[in-house]
C-alpha cells in the first residue's frame, strides 16, 4: 500500500507532472530538463529522485551526463499516468516546458547549440539592447 501511496503522491506535484511531461517524449538529460523547466539543477534532481523512489522513472548514467526516461509500468499503472499527463498536456506551462525542450542541447560550451545557460544569457542581453549571439 505504501508504494501506491508513494506512486499518487509523485503525481500530485506541478514540478514532477512537468518532468513526467517532457520524459513522454523519451529520454531526457538532466540538464535538458533543467531548461525546460527553467530552474535550477538542485530541485531538478530532487524532483527526479523522487519519481525514482516511485517508480516512474528510470536514469541511464552517460559519462558525466545522466539521462532520465518513463520507466515501464504494469498496464494498470501506466494507463492512470497516461490518462494524467493527457489532462495537463494542453496546460500553458507544460506547452512551454515543451517549446523549450525542442531549443535546448547537451553541448560543449563554445557550440552554437542552445543551452539553458545561453538562453539566459542571450534573454540578458537582447533585455539590455545587446546583440544575441546565434
């Protein structure tokens, strides 16, 4: 009973629908995740840890990068998060979340991939009239 209680409780934050939200689309680094929801890598990891514990998600170490996925679930459950994450897909933040992930790569610092830290930073100086860098 205590898994079952554990399980709902993980479904029953804005932050972990979010997570659980973006994992939909298959596996995520942690620092992709971490720019599509805009916050800091601290609370993303706490946040996972505790889908982990749930047993929603699953983490693949990849060097110094950890990659998280939806974990599989019995049909039972995996219908109920299903069902879940379909009622807060159309939800403006999770659109967002989503428009962002699509904007945000893994890569070495000098690329002219987009990273959280560059979006911050290009957002900074297109605020204070700069030029962005492309």
């Amino acid at each position: 009973m205590q898994n079952l209680v554990l399980f709902h409780a993980a479904l029953a934050d804005e932050n972990r629908l979010r997570l659980l939200s973006l994992l939909r689309g298959g596996e995520i680094c942690v620092c992709q995740l971490q720019g599509g929801l805009q916050t800091n890598q601290p609370k993303v990891s706490r946040h996972l840890a505790y889908l982990r514990k749930a047993g929603l998600v699953e983490a693949r170490a990849d060097g110094k990068w950890t990659h998280y996925r939806l974990k599989t679930l019995p049909v039972h459950l995996a219908r109920l998060v299903e069902q879940t994450l379909d009622c807060v897909a159309a939800e403006p933040q999770i659109m967002a979340d989503r428009r962002r992930l699509k904007l945000i790569s893994c890569e070495p610092v000098g690329s002219k991939v987009l990273t959280p830290a560059r979006i911050k930073s290009d957002r900074l100086r297109r605020s204070s009239g700069q030029a962005a860098v492309v």
